[in-house]
C-alpha cells in the first residue's frame, strides 16, 4: 500500500496536479424522463470543435427565466440533475450539459478545454430560449461555481445574464489543492510544491469583482468538509456590490436545495432581482 502511495505522489509531480480536478463519469445513471421530468437531449460544439451533450428542461406553467446549470467535478448530469429538477416545476427552464470528457460529450477534460465549454454553453442557453431577449441565470456547484465566476466576467455574452449563483466553490485551484494536500499525511510536506504544480491562470478570486454590474449570491455551509466555508468569504470580500453571501450553519457540499426552505429562499431571491 505504501509504495502504490509513493508511486501515486511521483505521478503527481511528474505530470501536475491540475487535472485532479476532472473525475468524469461517461455512464449515464438516469435520464429525466426517469424522474418524471419532459427534457429534450442537446448537442452543441465548443469553440474549438468538441462536441458537447446537455439536456433541456423546459418549464412548466409560465416561464420565469432560464438557468444555465454548471456541475461539479465528479460524475456527470445523469448524477447533479438531482440539484436542479425541482426548478422546471418552479417555472424556470433549465440547461444542464457535460464538460468534455464526462457523460457524453466528446474530447478529455482539461481546463483550457472546459472553460471553452462553458462560454460555449452560455451561447447555447441563449438560443435554446424561445424568446432569445429574456436573460439567463448562471449557476456552478463546487467547480462549476469556480468555472462560473471566469466564465460569466469574461463572457461575450454577459449582458443577457441577470444573475450568477455560486453553491460551494473555491476561490482558487492553488489553494484549494494546498489545503487538500495537506490534509494528507503523504502529501502533507510537500503542499506547497505539489500546489504549485496546479495552474491558477483561470483563478475565481481574480475575476469576482469583474462580474459586478450582475447580480452574485454565493452560497457556503459551515459543515462542508470539501470546500470549506472560508473561500466563501474570500470571494465574497473581493466582489463588488450587488452581491449577497449565505452562510448556512448546518450546510453541506451543494446540498443546500434538498431543502424545501432553501428553495424557496432561492426563488424568492431570483423574484425580487431588477
């Protein structure tokens, strides 16, 4: 066991840590339709080609808006639908897709590539719309929240997007990786030097402040054990106003909306935004 350790530790700092933070899936567990939800399957490029898989979950009732679904790095949508399918019944659409590498999309992940992907997606959301003028609300759990924050500041399409939430994700992939390493005894001496082997060029914390004049909540539970709470409030005091941070006492990692109340507080949040 401890030379499979050892070996582990010297692939690290052979090739980097950055992709650490890509555990795809490609088997899909579910589809909604086996959760009760009407969805239709989408498939759309990236900008360098790569071709992507996501699901439209159009709303019932009257449409209040549509949000753009982000997940995290584990897994893939068959798994993080599970975050989202109450908002079709709410009235709101929902896309949520697969980076390159997980579920079905093609290609393997690597962050250059998924960053593509998102920016990629954001275009896609806008035409899936029936009415292409309405505004589209951003949402990224854990690494899809660090994603979100580069994305929606230097999107080409940010004008058309009336909010962006972030559930549980890290101000920085340096940091986030340091603090990982050392919670491991292996790992532990050397965090530092095995931390800086992870790119930082796509940081979160070097672009809160650019989403300003959009609308950002940030959501954290003083429970998870992942992304700890802290880098909540890193973000949070780097952003610029309107901007709003719920700290939840008892919360979780992105467990916030299997609760009936923390859902409602959402959507009261998303009816009272100009």
């Amino acid at each position: 066991m401890r030379r499979i350790a050892l070996l582990a530790l010297l692939s690290l700092l052979l090739t980097g840590c950055t992709n650490l933070f890509f555990m795809p899936m490609e088997r899909l567990v579910r589809t909604p339709a086996e959760i009760g939800l009407e969805y239709r399957d989408v498939s759309f490029r990236s900008s360098d080609g790569t071709l992507l898989h996501g699901w439209w979950l159009p709303a019932k009732g009257t449409t209040r808006g549509t949000m753009l679904f982000l997940h995290g790095n584990a897994e893939n949508i068959s798994t993080h639908i599970a975050s989202v399918h109450w908002l079709p019944e709410q009235g709101y659409n929902v896309f949520l897709f697969d980076y390159r590498g997980y579920g079905k999309s093609q290609g393997a992940s690597e962050i250059e590539g998924v960053i593509r992907d998102v920016e990629s997606a954001i275009a896609t959301t806008l035409e899936l719309q029936k009415n292409s003028d309405q505004p589209i609300i951003v949402f990224g759990q854990s690494l899809g929240g660090g994603l979100a924050i580069y994305a929606v500041a230097h999107s080409a399409h940010r004008d058309h997007i009336k909010a962006l939430i972030v559930e549980s994700g890290f101000s920085s992939y340096r940091q986030i990786a340091r603090e990982k390493f050392a919670g491991f005894w292996l790992t532990w001496p050397l965090q530092y030097p095995l931390s800086w082997t992870v790119t930082d060029r796509y940081k979160p914390i070097d672009s809160v402040a650019d989403i300003a004049p959009i609308p950002l909540l940030l959501i954290y539970g003083k429970a998870d054990s992942i992304v700890p709470y802290h880098h909540g409030q890193q973000l949070f005091d780097a952003a610029a106003p309107p901007k709003a941070l719920w700290l939840l006492p008892d919360g979780r990692h992105i467990a916030t909306f299997a609760s009936p109340l923390q859902r409602q507080r959402l959507l009261d949040y998303l009816m009272a935004l100009p």
